[in-house]
C-alpha cells in the first residue's frame, strides 16, 4: 500500500495487466511537498513508486518505508548470492528523492549506498514490550543484532548474545546458541525480522532449557510464514512489532487493540 500526505493511492489496471497512476486528487496535486508512505505488499507496488516520482515536478518528495523490500538480499552481485536489495538501490536513486526513512533496516547496506536515507527504530515499541513483559534479560539472536542494537536499546537488562550459524546456500539454519546464563531471568528476544521463526523458536527451547522463567520476541518486522502457533509451541509467551502485540490465539498476525 502507497500513500502520499496519507491519502492512498489506487493504480488503474489496464487489461493487459499493466497500471497507470493518473487523475491524481488536487490534494496531491496541488501540494507542496508530497510524503510517501510504503508499506510493501507486492513488487507490482514499485511501479506506482516510479509513476509517482515521474509527477513529483521536483517538489521536496519524502518516502517512508515501513519495511525494506528485498532487506535481506542484500550481499554484493553475484550468481551465487541473493543481491536483489542492490537492484532495489538502483531503482530507489531513480526516484530522486529528498529523503528515506526505513524502518530498522536488516543491514546497513542501503544506509551507505544513498545518502538521502536514514534509519529509524521502534524504540517506545521495545520499551512498550520490556514494561509488558517485566523482562530481566534481553537476547540478541547473534552478532550484528548485538553491533545494532546495543546502542539503539538502552533496556537496563542482562544481555545475552546469540550465534546462528546458516548454509548459505540454502538458508537452512544449522546451529543456534547463546553465551550468558538465563537461569531465573525473563527473556525477551529482539531482533529485526521474524519470517518462519525457526531461530526464535530453537532459543526458545534452549533458554527455557537453561532456566529462564519466560521467553517473550519482539521483532520489528512480523512476517511469520509458519504462522504463530509455531513460536507458541516453543514457549514464546508474548510476541510484538513495531505495529503492536500479536495475538497469540491466532496463528495468522492480527494485532491486539
């Protein structure tokens, strides 16, 4: 979903299953500076991007990414590495725009290409979570976790420092771990993205293991493609974004009021 000065923005489809961004409302048209919010659904979304800088007529264009597609891909360009976030780039300087803000990044790779964008965090969400949770210990699932966000969360708790180690070619995660002694400590997890949360759910097991009273994951980003219960069945108690607690009686995200 795209909107600018929130006010959203519906392509025509043509038959032939291209779009077009047009008959814009003077609202939009006749603003002075226009701010872009991406929440991505699909890729087809990125053409509306372009349609839109296309008719910005070098107004001060501002675009908030509420995710970063293609965050993860984001290794040098080869046939053998996922380096789809480099391409992402390229389009992105395209736009010519004034100004990006990402919501917590995966990596600081988009942060160094272009100079215009920024990242932001979810810094009262965390906090929000730790007060919920009455959280004692924070784990970071391994060590860029640990090189970001030490300093972005100041938490006031124990730190617990994870190691993951995946193939990478296939993704496949083959060991996780963590230095530090959970024993009577409730945990809290952090960490930018859950996709189908197998790293949170093997500590999970192994904090619990280890004698932590609670374990609780906050991630930026839910994505949870293995859907909830997977985490639930770990012992994740509480699960949180940025845009607010799961409920964990659903196995499909849908957010607490």
């Amino acid at each position: 979903m795209i909107t600018v000065n929130t006010i959203p923005i519906t392509p025509t489809i043509f038959p032939d299953g291209t779009q077009q961004v047009w008959q814009l409302p003077a609202a939009i048209i006749d603003a002075h500076e226009w701010h872009i919010c991406w929440t991505f659904t699909h890729e087809a979304e990125l053409i509306t991007l372009l349609q839109l800088c296309a008719l910005h007529t070098s107004r001060p264009t501002h675009l908030e990414l509420t995710y970063l597609p293609y965050g993860r891909q984001d290794k040098p360009v080869s046939n053998e590495a996922t380096f789809a976030l480099q391409t992402f780039i390229r389009v992105l300087a395209l736009c010519e725009l004034t100004s990006i803000t990402v919501l917590d990044p995966h990596s600081s790779v988009i942060l160094d290409a272009l100079p215009q964008c920024r990242a932001i965090y979810p810094k009262q969400q965390v906090t929000a979570a730790l007060i919920h949770t009455d959280a004692t210990a924070v784990v970071y699932p391994d060590a860029g976790a640990v090189r970001k966000y030490t300093s972005i969360y100041q938490t006031g708790c124990v730190i617990l420092t994870g190691h993951k180690e995946r193939d990478q070619h296939t993704g496949t995660l083959r060991h996780v771990a963590f230095d530090g002694n959970p024993a009577g400590q409730r945990v809290l997890i952090i960490d930018d993205i859950c996709d189908g949360g197998r790293t949170f759910t093997t500590l999970a097991t192994a904090l619990l293991a280890d004698g932590a009273t609670g374990v609780h994951l906050f991630v930026s980003h839910g994505i949870f493609s293995k859907g909830i219960h997977v985490l639930t069945a770990a012992g994740i108690g509480h699960i949180f974004t940025a845009r607010g607690e799961v409920d964990t009686r659903s196995d499909t995200p849908v957010y607490l009021a």
